[in-house]
C-alpha cells in the first residue's frame, strides 16, 4: 500500500517519473559537463588570452607610438632651430653683401667724383691758358693799333694775369 501511494500522487503525478527524469537530467548533466565543460572553459581561457596579448600588442604599439611622437618632436625642435639658425646665416650673409656692395658703389662713386674733378681742373686750366693766350694777342692788337708802339709781350701777360685774378676772385 504504501508502495502504491508514493508511486501514485494526486493529481496524477508519477514520482517514478519524476525521479527517472531527474535521473536523465542528472547524466545529461554529467554528460555535457564532461563533454562540453572542458572544450568552453578552454575555449574561454584561450579568448581571454588572445585579448591580454591583444592589449600588451596595443600597450606596446602605443609606447612606440609615443617614442615615434616624441622622435618626430625632437626632430621637429632640431629642425625649426636648424631653419633658424640658417635664416640667421642668410641674412648675415645678405647684410654682409648689402654692405660690401654698398662700400663698392661708394668708392666707385667716389673715384668718379675723383675723376670729373680733376678733368674739371684740367679744362678749367687748359681754357684759361687758351683765354690768356687769346686775350694777350687780342690785347697787343688793340695797344698796338691805339699806341702804334711796340708793348712787350711779358708786359702785357702780366696785366692779363692781374685781371684774371681779380676776376676769378669775383666769380668765386
């Protein structure tokens, strides 16, 4: 009797079944957990290793990267430096051009003005020479034409030399 009620619940519930369900779910349990616990933990093991070398490769990717940044930094500094440092170059060089170029036109000018001044005093000298010359002989014309005597020729340079004196003392 006893055996009948526990194998016949209420509600037409069979406990036999329930156990041998149980049962079924117990080594289907066991089943994949030996078949399939094993393959997923190590599955699991090597995806969280695949990740942290995944995160060392980019951890070190980036630790070159920054070197890289601070390589092309530092060669960036060297190079504006470098620009600047050859800029100032050019620029003493040019000033240093400028200056030479400058002292060339000044002494070139210089020995120009040189030049015109003594071709001055040397035209200056050769017509007063020719004037004198010119004026002597006009001179001795004309005393001799209102005199009708003779004048020495030094006689009437002298005079000429006076009045060119007195006339280039006025002109200056």
């Amino acid at each position: 009797m006893m055996n009948d009620l526990l194998l016949e619940l209420p509600l037409g519930i069979d406990l036999i079944k329930i156990l041998l369900h149980l049962l079924n779910f117990l080594i289907l349990f066991v089943a994949l957990t030996f078949l399939l616990y094993k393959p997923i933990i190590k599955f699991i093991h090597k995806r969280q290793d695949d990740i942290k070398k995944q995160l060392d490769d980019n951890a070190n990717l980036k630790k070159e990267a920054e070197n890289l940044k601070e390589e092309y930094q530092s060669l960036l500094k060297n190079a504006d430096a470098e620009i600047e440092e050859k800029q100032k170059t050019a620029e003493k060089n040019a000033n240093a051009l400028a200056n030479e170029t400058l002292n060339d036109a000044k002494l070139k000018s210089e020995e120009i003005i040189k030049n015109a001044i003594e071709y001055a005093e040397l035209e200056k000298q050769r017509i007063a020479t020719e004037m004198k010359e010119n004026i002597s002989d006009i001179a001795i014309n004309i005393a001799k034409e209102i005199l009708d005597k003779d004048i020495k020729k030094e006689d009437n340079e002298r005079i000429i030399d006076e009045c060119l004196k007195e006339w280039s003392e006025n002109n200056d």
